[in-house]
C-alpha cells in the first residue's frame, strides 16, 4: 500500500515566505456624488506575497476618501506577521487565522479591508499555482455576466444629463441604469427617473440607490411613487444596520430591495435574509473580508433563493460573478484604468471573466509606483 505524503510536505511551496503592504491614492476617474457623500479619491491598500515555490499573488481593497491609513497600519503592525509561514493554498485556513488574531477590531469595516487585501493576494496565488483564472477556481458557473451602468446616475447630474447618459448605456448594449436618488421632495427623484423612463423605453432596467439616506417611513412612500416606473431595484434605502426597517420596506413595496455595499461580515447577511429584508444581494469583496466570505454570502444567498449584485470594483466582482450560479447583474464603474495595463473585456453588454491564471486583473506597477503614499 502507498501511504500519501503528509500534507505538510505537499503545502511547502505554497508556504508564504514574503508579504508587503503599502497604500496608493487613485483620482476618480470621474466626478461621483449621492445623497450622503462625494467619492473623493480611491484610496487602494495593496498587499503582495511570495511563496517558497517562488508564486506571487498581489491582493487590494479600497476606501472611497478615508481611512486607508488605518488599514494599511493593521496589516503592517499584525497582519502580515501571522501570515508568514502560512500555505497560500488553503485560503479558508489563512482567513481564520488572520480573522482570530483581529477579535479585538472584528466585526468592522477597517479589519475587513485589512482582511481582503490579503485574502485576495492569497487567491491569486493559489490560482496561479493551480494554472486556473479565478472565475473557474471558484466555481466556474459562466463566462460572463450582464452589465449596468452607474456612471451616468449621480445625483448632481441634471436631468438632462441624466437622459443623455442613460442613452448612451442604452447604445453601448449596457442591460441597465442605476440612478441615485435622495432629492429633497420625493417629486424630484420621481420626476428625474420618468424622463429616463420616457427616453430609454420599457425594455432597459432602471435601479435606484437612495445611499441609505431615508427613513423606514420615506422609503416606503418613495417606493409607491417609484413602483409606477417600473424600477428594477431600490437600493441602500435605509441606514444599513436596520434590518427591521429594510424588512418593513420589502413587505410594503412590489420593488426589489437591494443590500450589501455596507454590511461587513456572514453573519450580517443572514440576519438580512432570515428577515426576508434582502431581494439582491450586493456583497463588496473588499468590504466583507475578501474573496473567502464573499463566497460564503453569495452561497447563502443561493440557499434563500436571492441573486447577487455586488458593489463597483468591477475587475475583479467580473470573476466572482461568472464562478457562482445567482450571480444577476455586474456593476459598471471603470476605476483602475489608471494603473492596469489592459481593461475588463466587454461584450454584448456583458463582462467577461478573465482566462489568465490568478486574479486576472493586469497591474502597472509603475504607476502604482508613482502613485504611492509615504
């Protein structure tokens, strides 16, 4: 009989010998505002590690203005000391590690981001090794998966501008528009989305995204007026710790409600859901920890019969979207154009997932180079 190796001997070259961190600062590519905030600049945390069989994986998670400084020092005064040592390999045995060394900080956004910048460079390099793009790595349910577009949908836009950008969408084969509302008078919001309506017909789907701006109470009155419109979703319309209030919503409105950009762990998702506060699920890889649990959601999602929508981060929301079966909808939002060598594939209105081994996103690390703070 032949024994197996034991399972340490067969983990040594995914053994992580070398991890960094640093943080770099990206403009927005265009201006963005909702009811609540302004996208000020993307501040991108980005951790890269070498294992003993010389595979390297480049990992990152953002801010939208804030913040990056805090979680960049989490990865270099904690973090990326616990992970020397571990196998790149089992990214589920890296998460837990890290995740137990933080239970001080956990749940909440800073380690999270902190946690995603090393669970996504963990991924790459267990991709890599294994020859396999992350789309397949993961699941592999589909090649692509349908776009909407956000860019034309912010709040300052006027309603004009908000036609002529919905029609573009419409020309390059985009499947949807988001538009943000939180208009003082909730005849403003309406009256901006009826002339999208008008203009790009019955057949292109119409999301809103109130940015968690309302009242249980306001939501519930702007979703009567929203219903007539024939809207898709109604998005972050609460506070997002209130899960009674997005569950008084759903069972008062025919509209889809759609969470998840601001929920940060597993175990918050499931509350939504148990409440039947949930209709999509917009899981942000960085914002939940990484790759690891943003599957955990996306599989719960499936068991309580929900789809997935994640937030932005498009270059890499593509692959994740493409490896589950519930996957409904990719975010359109380019903002990494500035320091990648090649663009997300699009075609027939849709995001197809990278074929190279790893993450699948190209870096120019030059210009990241330029780009770093400190």
């Amino acid at each position: 009989m032949t024994l197996a190796p034991p399972i340490d001997r067969i983990a040594v070259d995914g053994t992580i010998v070398f991890a960094e961190a640093w943080l770099s600062d990206l403009e927005v590519e265009t201006v963005r505002t909702d009811a609540v905030q302004s996208f000020v600049k993307q501040e991108t945390i980005f951790v890269r590690i070498r294992t003993a069989g010389g595979v390297e994986g480049v990992g990152y998670s953002y801010t939208i203005g804030t913040g990056g400084g805090a979680v960049l020092s989490l990865l270099r005064t904690g973090l990326l000391d616990v992970l020397l040592g571990m196998d790149a390999n089992r990214p589920e045995a890296v998460w837990r590690a890290l995740f137990s060394s933080t239970r001080a900080t956990t749940v909440g956004l800073i380690t999270s981001l902190a946690l995603a910048a090393v669970d996504t460079a963990v991924w790459d390099a267990r991709c890599k090794a294994a020859g396999l793009p992350l789309w397949v790595a993961a699941g592999g349910a589909r090649p692509s998966i349908p776009l909407y577009d956000t860019e034309g949908g912010w709040l300052h836009f006027t309603t004009e501008e908000l036609v002529a950008q919905a029609m573009e969408s419409k020309a390059l084969g985009m499947n949807g528009v988001k538009i943000k509302v939180g208009k003082p008078r909730g005849h403003e919001d309406f009256d901006r989305l009826a002339a999208v309506r008008d203009a790009v017909g019955p057949g292109m789907d119409i999301m809103v995204d109130a940015n968690q701006s309302m009242t249980a109470a306001e939501a519930i009155r702007r979703a009567a007026l929203f219903e007539k419109l024939d809207i898709f979703w109604f998005e972050e319309p609460l506070p997002a710790e209130d899960v009674a209030g997005h569950r008084r919503l759903a069972e008062a409105t025919s509209l889809p409600v759609a969470v998840g950009e601001s929920i940060y762990s597993v175990g918050h998702f499931r509350e939504y859901l148990q409440a039947g506060a949930a209709s999509i699920v917009q899981v942000d890889v960085a914002r939940v920890g990484g790759i690891t649990p943003w599957l955990k959601v996306a599989h719960l999602a499936e068991a309580f019969n929900v789809s997935v929508a994640p937030h932005f981060l498009m270059e890499l929301h593509v692959s994740l979207c493409c490896a589950i079966p519930n996957a409904l909808y990719l975010e359109h939002i380019p903002q990494l154009r500035a320091v990648t060598r090649s663009e997300m594939i699009v075609s027939d209105g849709a995001g197809v997932a990278p074929t190279t081994p790893g993450l699948g996103i190209e870096w120019d690390f030059d210009a990241i180079d330029d780009l770093r703070v400190g």
